[in-house]
C-alpha cells in the first residue's frame, strides 16, 4: 500500500507546487471519492480514486511513466513571476514551451528588476524541495550595491542578522569589483530564499542594493550562450543530479 498526503501525490503528479495545492485544499476546491479534501489528509496511490480539482474531474491515476521535466530560464529584468499576464509587464512564463497533461512550476521567484536563473519544472515536489530551507540549496548572486561597506558589515552579513523573527546570513561574500563613483560588486552565497532576502540583508546595516543577478541555483549555472528571455531544458543526467541534492 502507498499512502501519501494529497497535496505531495497531486504535486508529484505535475498538478501544481504542493504550495499551491495546499491553498485549493484550504478553499475547499479538492474532492477526492466525492468527499471533501483537509490539510493532512491522505491518499492511497494504489488504488482508482475519483478526484476533482476546481470542479474538474483529473486522471487519478499514479502515473508510473510520469517523466520529470526542468527548464532552466534566464530571467530578463521587467519580467514579473507571475503566470497571470497584463498589459503592462511580460510575465515569466510567456517565452516557455507548452507542456500537455500538466504545467509548469516556477522554483522560487525574482523580482520585476532582478535577472537570472530560474527553474521551471512539472514536478511540484521537485519544486517545493528546492524551495524548502530545509534542503539547504546554494543560491549564488551577483549584486551591486552602494554605501560605506567595512570589515564589520560583512562579519555581521556573514554571521547573521534577525529578519522578521528568523536568522539569514550569506555563507559567502566575495569582493568582484569596484567603480569610480563608490558603487562595488560582491558575489554573495545563500542556502534559502526568503522574500527580497539578498536586498534586505545589504539594507540591514545601511547599504543599499542597485542591481542584483542570480548567476547560479542549486549548482547550475546559466550557459553563456542562453541569451535573456531564453530557455534550454535539463538533459535526463541533468535532472537526475537535481533529483538527487533533493532526496527524490
């Protein structure tokens, strides 16, 4: 017998991340059986099951061929991660390919101004690991900032600094480069992703953020040739080497 919780099957499945499986859960919009779904509620993936989401009757079925997929995307800047377009801003999903019998997860987000890499994947699990703390994955950041920066700033950056009640810190800060008019690069390292968390650290002890690139997530990098607005999908070792910093 294989018995798992609802949202980690469904998110497994390419039904979306198990974050947001959890929030249909919690408006009510899952029925599995004709009876209706509770965070903590479980599911055995041997069996036939009748499952709606949104009123819509799914394949329930464990599909045992379901074949994991990521793209990696190198973000331009003034694209919003979001997959509701408007008129305005260009979302991040608009240059991605179509995927059948399922859809594409965005691990993790980048702001209107931020660039870099982003993955994209029909495995919600998959997501939902490389976006928990707990997995501890690298994030590594090119950023530009501006202000007085001495050894102290970047022993308390390094040490950690409470954030709305939780400690962040970058494991890494190295120095990259220097302009005339008192602006620096540093490469920085973390091993989670809280909202802003690179800009509100620098902003902590009074240093202020003016460009920020993601150059590498979970220790993939975007390939020189990738141009912004681009995107190549993982080859089958590529994401096998994901699946496992992850436990999957």
């Amino acid at each position: 017998m294989n018995i798992e919780r609802v949202q980690k099957f469904l998110s497994s499945q390419g039904f979306g991340s198990r974050r947001k499986i959890e929030k249909m859960i919690l408006s009510e919009k899952i029925y599995i059986n004709n009876k209706k779904i509770f965070l903590g509620d479980k599911i055995n993936t041997n069996k036939k099951n009748i499952i709606k989401l949104n009123n819509v009757l799914i394949n329930c079925t464990l599909n045992r061929n379901f074949i994991t997929r990521v793209l990696l995307y190198n973000k331009p800047q003034k694209e919003i991660s979001t997959s509701i377009e408007s008129d305005m801003r260009k979302t991040i999903f608009s240059n991605l390919p179509k995927i059948y019998n399922s859809r594409w997860i965005s691990v993790g987000r980048l702001d209107f101004n931020t660039e870099g890499i982003i993955f994209f994947t029909n495995n919600g699990e998959l997501a939902n690991r490389l976006m928990h703390p707990k997995y501890k994955i690298s994030r590594k950041y090119l950023v530009k900032v501006y202000g007085n920066i001495n050894i102290n700033k970047i022993n308390k950056l390094k040490k950690g600094i409470l954030l709305n009640n939780k400690i962040a810190l970058f494991q890494k800060i190295e120095y990259f480069y220097e302009n005339k008019n008192f602006n620096k690069w540093f490469i920085v390292t973390l091993s989670e992703g809280r909202n802003r968390e690179v800009k509100r650290l620098w902003n902590s002890v009074g240093i202020s953020v003016s460009k920020l690139i993601r150059l590498q997530y979970a220790g993939f990098s975007i390939p020189n040739k990738l141009l912004p607005g681009c995107w190549i999908e993982l080859n089958k070792n590529e994401v096998v080497k994901l699946l496992k910093k992850v436990n999957l």
